[in-house]
C-alpha cells in the first residue's frame, strides 16, 4: 500500500510537470492567452491552461493507481465526474468569460449535486449546539460553504504563485490531518493534489510562465470544500478533536482566501454593484499598489498564512465562533494599514515632487 501511495504523488508531480510545457506549446500555436486587462496586470502573453495540466495530474493516478487495500468511497466515480465537470465550467468560462450569473448558477447547481451525492453535510447541530435546525439548514449552511469555498479560490487567484501556493499549504495540513485521522485515502488525495501543485508552482512561481485559470482554481476550490467537509465531519480519530476543534483548523486552512472574498463582498455590495463583478481590490492588488513586487507579496500572505494556522492549534480550547471573529478583526486591520500605508506614501510623492517641478519653473525663469 505504501509504494502504491508513493507512486500516486510521483505520478502526479511527474504529469503536471511534464504537462505544462506541452500545453504551453498548445497555446502558442493557437494564441490561447490570458489577456491583460485592469484587473490582470500582466504585460506577456501567459496561457491560462494550467488547470489542465492540474486536473490530469489528479484524475489519472487516483482513478487508476489507488491501491485496492485502501477502501475507498462508495461516492468516487461521481465525485470525480463532478470534478471534471467544475473543471470544464470553469475552462469554458476562460474561454468565453461568462456572465457572473451564469457562474454562481451553475457552481451553486454543481455544489448542490457534491452534497447530494457524497452525502455531505456540515455538523450544523453540534457547530450550534443551543439550536434545533432542521436538515433544509443545514444544507444550505453547507451549500453556500461550499460555493463560498470555490468562489474564494477562483478570486485569489490574481498574483503569481499565490493561488497554488497557499492551495498547497492548505493540502498539506489537510492531509497530515487525515493521517492522523486514519483516513488514508483522503491523506493520499491530499498528498496527490499537494505534489501536483508543487509541480505547477515550478512554472507559476513569479515570474509565471502559465496560470491556473478559472479551472484550476474552481477544481482547486471544490477539492478544497471536499477536504473541509470530510475533515470536521470526521467521527473515528486518532486526534482528540470536537467539532468546534475541526472548525477552527479548517477554516485557520482556508482563512485568507475566505476572508478577501467576503470583504470584497461587502464591499461591492456597500457600492451598489454586484459582488461577482471583478474589481482590483484585492489583497494583492492593495499590496502591488504601495509597491510590493510578486515574490514579495506571495511571501508575505504566505507567511501569515502560516502564522495564523499556528494560531489556530493554539486556540483548540476556544469557541470556533470567536476565533472566526478575531480572524476578521485581525484581517480588517491588515487591511487598513494597507490602505493608510498606501495613502502615506502617496502623500510622502507629491510632497517630493513638488519642490521638483518648483526648482524647474525657476530654471525656466532664469534668463
């Protein structure tokens, strides 16, 4: 079991590798390119294909390369089908870029199926424990978790590196947990996704040579939604966690992503315009504007990635609710200083380029 495990992450790293350069050729012989736009900032042409080379790293081994000693879910087939189709969603709207809500419809529609047919559902009972819901609630609890889930993922996706990079974490964390949750194909999932994407971050890495694009980073954030929902409903453990416990890590895993696409939320709903419509109000793109370059902003949002899971297993004992609301708090105030940040030294310029442009109207003057 263990050299068949060990050949499923080769597998993937080895396919996504070596994928990438073939459809790199694919997209110069046809044109497929990202094009820059306000949001995008890119000045080359970068194919946004990557999602291809993701979803076939991930698909191949695990449907024929799982070892038979692992017991696998009576859902499997249906999952990988409902992944396939998110990633083809998600390659048409590359394609042919549609309407935000012909997007939420369809990923609310393929969200809807996930729960159906896995049978997934959000411990909404013990996460409350003072109320009585019914399972209609809880549902939609889980449902709109899960659209929130992909949706966070497609919208940090925006600076190189940084939509795979924090992926990765997330799948390593996640399938270290399952280890210890002695959920063995799930840790092997976990671990087949991380190596896949380690192979992408080697041509995504700033400066980046191909981007995931909205199928890759909706087939990320379903594998993402998955990992979560299997992760707190967990019953059996080697891990001495509550519900509460499993909530915390969980979303400590998915934080920064989470809490960029509900700000942009509310922000866009406070301006009257649709939340689904693309801005440049982004994390990254607040951090690009004060002047931080590529590597230096994923390292950063890496970094307090990091930080903040390292926070989360020391705040175990703690309600998930009020490590929810520090986490927001602690993200607004990051944010804020952004923005003071980058309304300070937009001053410090025109004060500098004042006394510039006065020194040369006296030259001018002078006869």
């Amino acid at each position: 079991m263990l050299i068949g495990a060990i050949g499923i992450i080769v597998c993937s790293f080895l396919l996504c590798f070596y994928t990438i350069p073939i459809l790199v050729k694919i997209a110069n012989r046809f044109n497929i390119y990202d094009a820059p736009s306000h949001i995008k900032k890119h000045n080359r042409n970068i194919t946004f294909l990557g999602g291809v080379a993701l979803i076939v790293a991930f698909i191949i081994p695990i449907s024929l390369f799982l070892p038979e000693q692992i017991q696998k879910p009576k859902y499997l087939t249906a999952y990988l089908i409902l992944i396939t189709i998110i990633f083809l969603h998600g390659i048409g709207d590359d394609f042919f870029n549609y309407s935000p809500k012909r997007k939420f419809i369809i990923q609310a529609l393929l969200c809807s199926l996930l729960i159906y047919k896995t049978g997934f559902y959000l411990p909404v009972e013990s996460m409350f424990a003072k109320l009585a819901l019914p399972l209609s609630v809880s549902f939609i609890i889980t449902l709109i978790s899960a659209i929130g889930i992909v949706n966070a993922y497609n919208l940090i996706d925006g600076s190189d590196g940084l939509a795979a990079s924090i992926s990765l974490i997330a799948c390593l964390f996640y399938a270290t947990c399952f280890y210890l949750d002695d959920n063995i194909f799930f840790c092997i999932v976990a671990l087949s996704s991380a190596s896949a994407l380690i192979a992408f971050i080697l041509y995504n890495k700033p400066p980046a040579y191909i981007f995931m694009g909205d199928s890759g980073s909706l087939f990320i954030g379903m594998l993402l939604a998955t990992f979560t929902f299997v992760f707190i409903e967990e019953k059996s453990s080697f891990l001495d966690l509550n519900v509460s416990n499993r909530v915390i890590l969980a979303f400590s895993f998915l934080s920064i992503p989470i809490l960029d696409m509900v700000r942009l939320f509310s922000v866009r709903i406070y301006n009257k315009k649709s939340p689904f419509k693309g801005d440049n109000n982004h994390i990254h793109h607040l951090m690009s504007n004060i002047g931080f370059t590529s590597k230096q902003t994923l390292l950063i949002i890496i970094t307090f990635q990091i930080l903040n899971i390292g926070i989360a297993f020391m705040a175990l004992n703690k309600s998930w609710i009020g490590f929810v609301i520090i986490n927001v708090c602690t993200y607004t105030i990051v944010i804020q200083f952004l923005r003071q940040l980058k309304t300070y030294l937009s001053h410090r310029d025109i004060r500098s380029i004042g006394p510039i442009n006065e020194l040369e109207n006296q030259e001018k003057i002078k006869p």
